[in-house]
C-alpha cells in the first residue's frame, strides 16, 4: 500500500469549477449543485492536506472527481439530447425563438 502522505496530490478544483460551469446545462441544475458540492470537497481536501489529515484528503478528492464526472457526464448526456430534439423537431426550437423574440418586442415597447 503507497504511503498516504508521500503520493502526489492532484488538485480537482479546476476539475470541479469546470463541472459546475457545465452544469447550468443539466436539467433543473443537477449538475450545477453537483459541481458545487465538488468544489466544497476540492476545498476540503486541500484543507485537510495542510493538517496532514491524508486519509480524509483522499476521501474528499475521491468524492471531488466523482461528483464532477457525474456533473459533466449529466450535462453532456442533456446537450445531446438537446441536438437530438433540434434536429428530429426544428419547428419547436423556432416557436421558442419567436416567442422570445415577441417578449423582447414587448418589453421595449414598455
């Protein structure tokens, strides 16, 4: 067994940010809170390292990949489904864009 204190330490906060950007595109946000709680545990484990808490540092940066790669693979899973509904259903991305386009018409009017 490698010794805990003595193995490089990989930083996951980039990992996790990243994540938490990508989220916004996950349905209801899913990944967004995934990738906050993975930078909470990137955080953590930088934390525990300066008090030589190695063992609760490997479990924070375990929990830290784990969480982004569920945030990244949710977000990722809705783009594609999302390029899937463009292209089997034009017509209901082009409805949204004239609503949208309404709206803005509306509130300038105002």
């Amino acid at each position: 067994m490698e010794n805990l204190n003595q193995r490089e330490r990989t930083n996951y906060l980039p990992l996790s940010i990243i994540s938490t950007l990508l989220g916004c595109f996950s349905p209801c946000f899913i990944g967004f809170v995934l990738g906050i709680i993975a930078i909470v545990f990137a955080i953590q484990a930088k934390s525990k390292v300066a008090k030589e808490d190695f063992l609760g540092a490997n479990n924070a940066e375990k929990y830290a990949k784990i969480l982004s790669y569920i945030a990244i693979a949710i977000a990722v899973v809705n783009m594609i489904y999302v390029a899937y509904l463009y292209k089997t259903n034009p017509e209901y991305f082009q409805e949204i864009m004239d609503e949208i386009q309404r709206n803005i018409e509306n509130s300038q009017q105002k």
